[in-house]
C-alpha cells in the first residue's frame, strides 16, 4: 500500500517579504528550500528510504510513501511537530516555527493525476483555515528589522559582531532567519548545489555594488527575477510519478548546471567588475522550484540574465515528448522563462525591488504571443517613486506614439545583438544627446517635430545611421528603439567589461 505526502510552506511575504534586512531575507528563503530536504530526511528515518521523492520544490515537496494508513498519517504528524517544534533535533532553536506550513496525505490510487490535484486541493483548504503568521511571544520591545514583531532577542546591528558594540533587539522570527542568512551566506548553500570551493561573497549590497571605477554605476545594482513559463502546465501532463519526478530532477540538475556556470565566471575573473577584493558580487534572495532572484553589481546585470538564458538552454533538457504532450507552444522545443531585471541604488528598498522585478517579468506572461518564449521587461530606477504603482501603465504612457508595449520586451535570443550594436555605437563616438533630442520630437506628435527628428538623424554619420536600422529592426522596427538607446547606454558594452 502507498500513500502520497504534500507539504508546502505558505504566507511566504510573511516568512521572506516582510523586511529589507538582506541576510533576514536570505535566511528565509534558504530555510524553506531547507525545509523539503528535513522533510525528506524524516521521511527517509521513518520508513527506513521505502519512500520516493517524486517533486522538492523551492518551498513545496510530494513524496509517496511505501506504508499503511496509519503510519502514513503518523509521519504527517511527526513532520508537522517537527517543523512546529522549538528546537531542532540537535537542541538548536528551530527557525522554522516561525514559518507557516500545511501538510496532507492522500491514498495512492490508479490516476496519478488527480491525487496530485487533491492532495494540492487540501493543502489550500488546510491554508483557507489556518493563520497566516505565526503568532510571536509578546514582549515590550519593537523588532528593529521588521518594525512589526515584538522584539525580545538581543543581536548586533552589524553582521560582524566583534567590530560593533550597537545593541538591536529583534524577534525570533528576523533573528533566526538573519543568523541563517548570514551561515548560509559563508558557505552552504552554493558549495551543496555546484560541489564549487573556496567562494566567499560580499556580505552586503553596498559591498557588493562598490566600485568607483565603475562611475555612474557605482553602488548601482541590478535586481533580476527569473520565472519559468508554463512549467505547472508540464508538470500537470506527467503521466505517472515517476515521470513528474524525472521531470523535477532535470530541472533541478539544470538549475545548479546553471549556478554553477555564473559561479566559475565570477571566481575566475579575479578583476573588480566581478569581485570586491575577492569576495564574489553575487546575492541569491530566491531559488528553486522554478523561480529564482539574483543580484548583482548593474554593471553585470545584463551579463548574468544573458548567461542565464544561453546556460538554460543548455543545461535544462526536458523530454520533447512530454512537452508536446502538455501542450507547451516553445519554438525551440525547450522550456522557456520570462525575466524582470531592475536597474536601482544599493540602498533601494529590495523587497520593493524585488516586487517590481516580478510584476515586470508578468508582462510577457500575460499575453499569448510571448508567453512560451524568453523574454526580458526591464525598468531603470532613478528614484523608485518615479515608476509607480502600476508599471504597466507607466511604461506605457512613456511610449505615448513612439510604439506599442511588447516592443520594450527583449528576446532572449538578441541580448547579444543589442548589446554589440550600442558597443558599436560607442566605439563609433555616437552622440548620445542626440537620441534625447530626436526622442523630444517624436514625442511631440506634430509633423513639424516629425521633420525635426529627420533632420536630427540626417546629421549623424554612415556608421551610426547603419546600426541605428539594425537596432530599430531588433526592437520590432517601432521608434521605441531610441528608448532602449538612451536607458540601456550606461548599462551596456561598459570599457573593460568581457561580453562573452
């Protein structure tokens, strides 16, 4: 007899969104991609390995169980005691008490497919009726992180707690999940998903972006959020578990392929575009599943998501069959993802950031013709009130005529491509002032200023006319081309930086 086990960990802004501390952030995430693997862990001890783990998401997992009912059920209980648990096994404090999690068993039958739907189906009715915090011990303090908490845990305001004498009270919840984050930061988390030694990380974001070599994109850093496209559509056409299963480890050994890849490029570029006196510039707020947030150094933005795109396409190989069998519409015949990359200061608040980089890499999703391909939306953040609430709306008053909204979304495929036509027109010593001039006119919607921006682009010269009608072709032949121009120059094809 088997049963099937879904657990997932759910209210997640409560648990990762609700500070802009990086390492409390951090620690959050990394606690509930930790958590399937204690689950699994438990499982393993009870059944003696009679188990399978059939999906480990980032903060989800399904297992099947080889046992009786009654024992199944007592497994779900142990596994909601320990998660709910104050101390760990080894006496440790248990930081994930202070997440919210829903656990569910369900007899195996013949249709693989709709025990899944059921078992998800109860988890969301276990979530409808429970909390969605973890309710805290009360205290007199304020936690300083989260400004919502009761605080009543002594810390450091500083990670480094030999070099400061500042006292902060914090909750449990942001103490536990900071102190994780910080651990995890050292070591961890990269060694245990590319076996890659001897890396160390700069510690903050304004460590990680410092670099006044970099001019005006010192402290800059870029935000990028990764989604895959339509993969619940696969994963709900697998056949039985052990194809859904299969399917999870390629896209797990594809995922660290990937990380592992970004990790080699930055240790072995011992130069201050990927490493502040050797420590690598590289956070990780998200991973798993299919999603994933990094940050990185502006200068390095565009570099990263590209890599990420051409090492998806290399590393994540998924059976042809399977897709076709769910219907998924990609060209390539590969899964695909949608991105948003935000270009910001360091001291930005992240989980503001970080919401605005999701909402910008829904856009594609949302409309039919790109949401089974690899595109990237990407915002340039002076301030971050400029941008407002609604991004959409935003980018698409900026258009006003110049074009319409998909023409600011990038094909994946020509991230290359943009970036050596602008490279171009450095080297070629293209006025970058005029592109403001001629963006000023067409925005005017007079035929008048239509003849002034003819006239502006009839004094530039051969070379630059000649890239500029390859770069407008790129963007969908629209005018919105002078936009990307004008936002991406300081961020593209920058003097010592390697385009490989």
């Amino acid at each position: 007899m088997s049963y099937y086990l879904r657990f997932e960990g759910v209210n997640l802004s409560n648990f990762i969104g609700d500070t802009n501390d990086l390492s409390t952030i951090r620690g959050g995430g990394l606690l509930l991609l930790d958590a399937t693997e204690k689950a699994q862990k438990l499982i393993a001890e009870e059944l003696n390995n009679k188990y399978t783990a059939i999906t480990q998401g980032a903060s989800w997992a399904l297992f099947e169980l080889e046992t009786d009912k009654a024992t199944a059920f007592q497994i779900k209980q142990n596994l909601i005691n320990r998660l709910n648990s104050e101390l760990e096994v080894d006496g440790q404090d248990n930081p994930l008490r202070h997440a919210t999690f829903v656990v569910d068993v369900l007899e195996k039958t013949a249709d693989f497919a709709k025990d899944r739907d059921s078992l998800h189906t109860l988890n969301r009715w276990q979530q409808m009726q429970s909390p969605s915090v973890s309710f805290p011990q009360a205290a007199n303090e304020i936690c300083v992180i989260d400004k919502l908490r009761p605080g009543s845990v002594e810390a450091y305001s500083q990670s480094d707690e030999s070099t400061s004498n500042k006292k902060i009270m914090l909750s449990p919840s942001v103490a536990l999940r900071r102190k994780y984050g910080l651990s995890q930061k050292r070591s961890g988390f990269y060694k245990s998903r590319t076996k890659l030694e001897e890396l160390t990380f700069t510690q903050d974001l304004k460590e990680l972006s410092h670099a006044t070599k970099q001019g005006i994109l010192n402290e800059k850093i870029a935000v990028i959020y990764i989604d895959g496209n339509k993969f619940g559509q696969v994963v709900r056409s697998c056949k039985d578990a052990n194809e859904q299963a299969q399917f999870d480890r390629k896209l797990r050994e594809g995922q660290n392929a990937i990380l592992k890849a970004l990790l080699r490029k930055a240790k072995t570029n011992k130069n201050d575009l990927w490493q502040n006196n050797g420590k690598i510039r590289l956070e990780t707020l998200l991973w798993g599943g299919d999603e994933l947030i990094w940050v990185v150094p502006a200068w390095l933005g565009w570099q990263t998501l590209n890599l990420f795109f051409k090492q998806a396409d290399e590393h994540i190989k998924i059976d042809k069959r399977l897709l076709e069998r769910s219907g998924y519409n990609s060209t390539n015949g590969k899964l695909t993802h949608a991105a948003g990359l935000v270009f910001c200061h360091y001291n930005a608040p992240i989980h503001r950031i970080t919401a605005l980089a999701h909402s910008l890499a829904e856009i594609p999703k949302k409309q039919d013709e790109y949401k089974y391909k690899n595109r990237v939306a990407y915002q340039i953040l002076e301030s971050f009130d400029h941008a407002g609430t609604n991004i959409e709306k935003y980018r698409e008053n900026r258009l006003a005529n110049l074009a319409q909204p998909e023409h600011l979304l990038i094909p994946a495929e020509k991230m290359d491509e943009l970036e050596n036509h602008i490279k171009t027109l450095k080297d070629h010593e293209f006025p970058k002032r005029k592109s403001y001039q001629i963006i000023k006119a067409l925005l005017k919607k007079k035929p008048e200023q239509d003849e002034l921006a003819k006239s502006l682009q009839k004094k530039l010269f051969p070379d630059h006319l000649e890239t500029l009608e390859k770069l407008k072709t790129l963007c969908g032949g629209e005018d919105a081309y002078w936009l990307h121009l004008t936002d991406l120059w300081d961020y593209l094809a920058m003097e010592g930086n390697d385009h490989d």
